[in-house]
C-alpha cells in the first residue's frame, strides 16, 4: 500500500508541504507572528522556552521539528542572548539537506529590520514550495502518533481499540507508530514487558512506567481532587465520564497501542531509532504530547476523545475519533470520526479499525481534517523542572 507524499533530502516524506517560522525563544514570539502575518500560507510556530533551564528542552525538541518532514522549509527568528541559539537549531536542520535560514534580532537591528527581511525570506520560501509535488510512497515511510484526551468509560471499549487495529495494520504494512502518555501506563507493566522485543526493551518499558507512576503520585498530591481521593492523574472529566481510577484508565488508553511487539522506548522529543511500535516519554498534557511525537517524526496523528476534544498541531494533520455517538454528534465541526457506531451496534471494532487506516491513508494523502479546517495549529513544548527528577535523567541518557 502506498500514500502521496512530498519527497525531502533526507529520504524522508511529508503529508503536508509547509512553510514554518519557528522562535527560538520566547522573546522573538512578536516577529515570528509578525512575519507569519504578511506571508499567508506559512505557519509559525512560537513557544515560552528558550532561556535558562528551558533552553535544554527547546534545543531537544525544536530541531526536530524543523525535521520534521510536513514542513518543507524552516525560518529560524532567535532574539541573539539565549541559551537555544538560533544558529545552532538551523545548524542541526540543515544537515538533513532540508533548505533553513535564520535571524538574530539583535543582529539585524531591531524587531522591525528583523520582520522585513524575514518576510523577504519566508516568501522565497513560499515561492519554492509551491513548486514542489506529490508522489507516490510506500507505507514504510509514513510514522502515526497516537494520543487520547478527554476519556470516557468508552474510550477503552470503542475508538481506543479500533485505533489500535489500524495501528496493527499500518506497522503491518511496514510503517511506524509512536505512543505517547507514560502517565496513563500505570498498573500496565507486565502487560506491555510482554510484548517487548527483547529484555533490554522490557527493563526500559518498566522504568518508563515507573516514572509514570511517580508524576501520578505527585500530580495527586497538588489536585486531590483530581482523582476522587486515589492516587492518580484522572482529570475531573474523566471522572464524570465514568473512569473511577488511573489504572482503568491506563488499561483503556493502552488499547491504543494494537497488539503489535514494543520495539523501544525513546525520551521525549527524540527521533525513533528503530520501526515498529515506539513509547514515547511524555506526560498526559494533550498539546505538549503532540509536540513530542511530531518531533519524533509523526506526519499524522490520531487523537481520541469520550468528552470531545478540538486540539489541533501546527502542520500535522490530528484526526479525532470520538468514542460515543453523543459526543460525536454535539461537536461534529471538531470530530473525525465515530466509533460510537461500535456502542451502537452498527459496526464492530476491526470494520471501525480498517475505516480509521483507511482515513490515515487519506488524510496522508492531502485530505484535511477539522482541525486543520478550523486552523487549529497549536503548540507547545513540555515544560521541564519537574520535581521527578528520572524524567531529565532518561532524556540525557537517552534510556
């Protein structure tokens, strides 16, 4: 099987042709915004990290997101003191091949000489994207994130599982998947050791899950209210849609997953080494998993909601799947898809899992999803100074 991508140097192919101008830190947001507004047709993507202790996430994650293979080329606006230089996150980009410039405002002389040349720039950019077509590329080349957000009690028994149908299918194909949400693995270990590829990986399944487990027991400690007395991070609507505890939780978000071997575990914001099935450390914060597995190198995402959700990312396609019917049908201008129809009766979970492979297939291909539709393209970088130190520690040792 086969998508419609646009080819990159690297080998590499995108689901969307975008120009992106990209801060490095903080204090360059206001050019950056200013350049995207004059240029129609790119895409900025601005964050608050870049200076002192979030410089060494920003300098983790941004370059590979310039990586990432939706966007074709990348302007770089850095304000000139901080810790994430702009020169070196261009520096790491444009070793894939992947055309880069960037800016130092206080090199340039000020915002506004800064905003006029990059505008300059972002348009020659533009005028060469244009240019650039499709074709046609094996499915070994297209790499799926996966999340879910705002769970219901059905999350687990209805869009969960049928997106972990498709997810068998598409590794199956020779693709590759990224999971995210260590948080939501709790009481999952032994499950998800079993299916490990080897030792090494099952030792780094278990330490992912414990580092799951400590950000619960702290998130717990500061919003008790958040899991009706347990241990957990189960947001309050979670709650009112019927999940009682984060294990059960963590058992339905796990279904996701497929039945696929686990063929790593990799810190947040890296680039898998290897195919197959990849765990991705990040935490439940929808936006910031995102974030994490677009710089692992997802071209599309799957994102699925009980409660309803209309989280989009910058530059890459996230397809909803609602896991009710009632939800599906209160936000049909944010949904996708309804695996209600399995609660309903009307389909089961591998007819609603091939439709959803099938929908990735499509939306790989060109076609557009409501967020994008909506011009939901958000993000937003993981902050970093938790008091679980271990999450640092797997990031630096690349455990």
């Amino acid at each position: 099987m086969h998508f419609y991508g646009y080819p990159r140097k690297d080998g590499s192919f995108g689901t969307r042709n975008n120009v992106v101008i990209m801060s490095s830190v903080v204090c360059a947001n206001a050019v950056v915004t200013a350049i995207a507004r004059e240029c129609p047709g790119v895409l900025a993507i601005t964050h608050d990290h870049g200076c002192g202790g979030t410089a060494e996430i920003a300098l983790r994650v941004l370059p590979n997101i310039g990586l990432n293979p939706n966007y074709t080329s990348v302007l770089v606006v850095g304000l000139g003191c901080e810790g994430a230089a702009p020169e070196e996150i261009a520096r790491r980009i444009g070793e894939s091949g992947k055309p880069v410039e960037y800016l130092v405002i206080q090199k340039e002389g000020g915002s506004a000489p800064a905003t006029e040349k990059g505008i300059k720039l972002a348009q020659r950019m533009l005028t060469a994207a244009n240019g650039e077509a499709r074709v046609n590329v094996g499915l070994e080349h297209l790499t799926l994130g996966l999340k879910c957000g705002g769970s219901d009690a059905f999350s687990g028994v209805t869009a969960n599982p049928a997106v972990g149908v498709a997810a068998d299918m598409l590794i199956k194909a020779g693709g590759q998947v990224i999971v995210a949400e260590i948080t939501e693995t709790v009481g999952t270990a032994q499950i998800l050791k079993r299916r490990a590829i080897d030792p090494s990986i099952a030792r780094k399944i278990e330490a992912y899950v414990q580092i799951g487990v400590k950000s619960n027991q702290w998130y717990a400690k500061r919003t008790p209210s958040s899991g009706k007395g347990n241990t957990s991070s189960v947001s309050p609507g979670n709650v009112e849609g019927g999940i009682s505890n984060i294990v059960e939780k963590s058992m339905g978000c796990i279904t996701k997953w497929g039945s696929m071997p686990i063929s790593d575990c990799i810190p947040y914001g890296v680039r898998p080494r290897t195919k197959g099935l990849v765990m991705m450390e990040t935490d439940g914060y929808d936006l910031e998993a995102l974030t994490g597995m677009a710089a692992g190198g997802a071209q599309v995402m799957i994102f699925t909601t009980g409660r309803g959700n209309s989280v989009g990312f910058v530059g890459v396609p996230v397809i909803k799947v609602a896991s009710n019917t009632v939800t599906y049908s209160s936000m049909p201008g944010d949904l996708d898809i309804n695996a209600g129809t399995i609660l309903d009766g009307i389909n089961t979970i591998p007819e609603v899992g091939r439709h959803i492979f099938d929908t990735i297939i499509k939306v790989a291909g060109g076609e557009p999803v409501r967020a994008e539709i909506n011009h939901q393209e958000l993000f937003a970088i993981r902050q970093e100074g938790f008091p679980y130190p271990s999450l640092k520690d797997i990031a630096r040792k690349r455990l």
